[in-house]
C-alpha cells in the first residue's frame, strides 16, 4: 500500500541509506544491539535514526508494550521496553511490522531512541 504521508506531502523527506559500518547500541553499559545491517534514516525535522537488523538485536532486552503509533509515511509502530541491569527503559525501542510500500526496507528492523539510550556508536 502506497504511504498516505507521501501523497498528502510529497515536499516532506524520509531518506533511507543503508550503511556500510557498525553501529552498536547500548545502555546501561550493555549492549543491546551490533550490527552492519543498518539503514540510516534522515527524516525532515527529525534526528538521524538508525534501524538495526532484528537478527543482531538481543531481543532478550527487548519486552513488547501496548504502545503503537501511526506514522503516515512509514505505518504503524510498535514498541519496545529495554530491559538491562535490573531496570526498564519505556517504549525505548521501536520496529515497523508492516510499512507502506515506500519504506518496505525498514520493515521489522528496529530502532532506539538515542535519549534513551547511553550510545549509539557508528564506526567505520
């Protein structure tokens, strides 16, 4: 399905580039993910975000919340709590399940809020 986002305002940029370097996550001095299956996504008005390989996740950091959201050009959004060192860190991580066509290359990878987390590191 064609993204409502895009059609409604074809001005508005999501920039996907799949990166050619490690990009490791992590918190509270954990890591939680490491991985060169990265796509780089530049959206206007927001930060760099970087969505990971689920296979190079540890998904045992990972508990799935009730929390979705509706993105209009790239779908629906589920969420993630990281789990580390005895603490929860709320709705930290996210994935798309099923994304417009547009964006079908970000489908069920997963992204961190870098607020959230206490590095994300890309290196050559």
């Amino acid at each position: 399905m064609k993204s409502p986002g895009h059609e409604k305002w074809p001005d508005h940029e999501v920039r996907e580039e799949p990166l050619n370097k490690d990009v490791r996550v992590e918190a509270r001095g954990e890591v939680i993910a490491d991985s060169r299956d990265v796509i780089r996504v530049d959206e206007d008005e927001h930060p760099p975000r970087f969505y990971v390989s689920r296979s190079d996740v540890d998904m045992n950091k990972l508990e799935p919340t009730d929390r979705t959201t509706e993105c209009p050009f790239k779908g629906k959004g589920r969420y993630f709590n990281v789990r580390v060192d005895g603490e929860t860190i709320e709705n930290a991580a996210w994935t798309y399940e099923d994304t417009y066509d547009e964006h079908r290359a970000l489908q069920n990878r997963i992204a961190f809020h870098d607020r959230e987390m206490e590095a994300i590191t890309v290196s050559a």
